[in-house]
C-alpha cells in the first residue's frame, strides 16, 4: 500500500512540475527545457517500467506507456509548430 501513495505523490509533484515550468517552456519554444524534460521522462519510463516487470506488475506498464504517450507528444510537436 505505502508504495501506492509514493507513486500517486510522485505522480503529483511530476504533473505540478510539467504544469508550472514545461508548459510555459513549450509555449515560449523553451528548447533546453524541453529536451531536458524528453529525457527526464525516457529514463524514468525505462527505470519505472523495468521495475514494475521485475516486481510482477506488469500492468503498471500500460498506464506509464499511457502517460508517457500524454507527455511526450506535445513535447516532441514543439518543434513543427516553433522555432526557438
């Protein structure tokens, strides 16, 4: 159970992160913060999907690749809509 409530608090902080710095660095074509975030988001879809196979929860992938799918279109459709 205590790892549920570290996932949905982890969850939390990263959506209040991407809400309150990523979304004002797409709008302004921020791209070292994009980048950055791209790959923020890779190696923790990597980890986090490695571990939950590993731990047998493997449907804990699904919702990631849900996620991940979320965040990384925007970002990576920043760059056909701005140029920085």
């Amino acid at each position: 159970m205590w790892l549920s409530a570290v996932g949905a608090g982890l969850l939390a902080a990263v959506s209040i992160f991407l809400g309150g710095i990523v979304v004002p660095a797409l709008k302004e074509g921020n791209r070292p913060i994009i980048r950055t975030t791209i790959i923020a988001m890779s190696v923790w879809y990597i980890i986090d999907n490695i571990g939950s196979i590993a731990a047998g929860v493997s449907s804990n992938v699904v919702f990631n690749s849900i996620y991940f799918a979320l965040i990384l279109i925007p970002l990576l459709g920043i760059g056909k809509n701005q140029t920085a």
